[in-house]
C-alpha cells in the first residue's frame, strides 16, 4: 500500500461491519484520505449525497 502514489479517496459508512478501517487503510498509504458516510452500511455508502458530494470535491482538488 505505501506504494500507491495516487491520490485516492477512501468512504466508508459509519455503519460499514464489511469494510472495515478507512483510517487504517489510508494511513497507509501516502496520498490517501478519508471520508466517513455517516449511517450508511456498505450497500447503501454509494448513493449517499455525502459520498457524491465528496467525489466531486475530490476530483476538484485533483483538477487544481
């Protein structure tokens, strides 16, 4: 994982059992962070207007 240098945008849902860590998983990689969805479980993350809005911001900041 530390050698992943893409910047990558991990979300999980608070309610997440399946997942497990998005902290964990991101601290190990370098350019990693994170985003929790919160009351999701893992099928429901995705369509979450917290998780759109959180890809969006992503890709902007990406664009800059």
């Amino acid at each position: 994982m530390a050698r992943i240098e893409a910047p990558t945008l991990i979300a999980v849902g608070t309610k997440d059992d399946i997942a497990g860590s998005a902290q964990e998983l991101a601290d190990l990689m370098p350019h990693a962070e994170v985003v929790d969805i919160p009351n999701r479980d893992h099928m429901l993350a995705v369509g979450d207007k917290v998780f759109k809005t959180a890809v969006l911001a992503f890709y902007k900041r990406l664009e800059n």
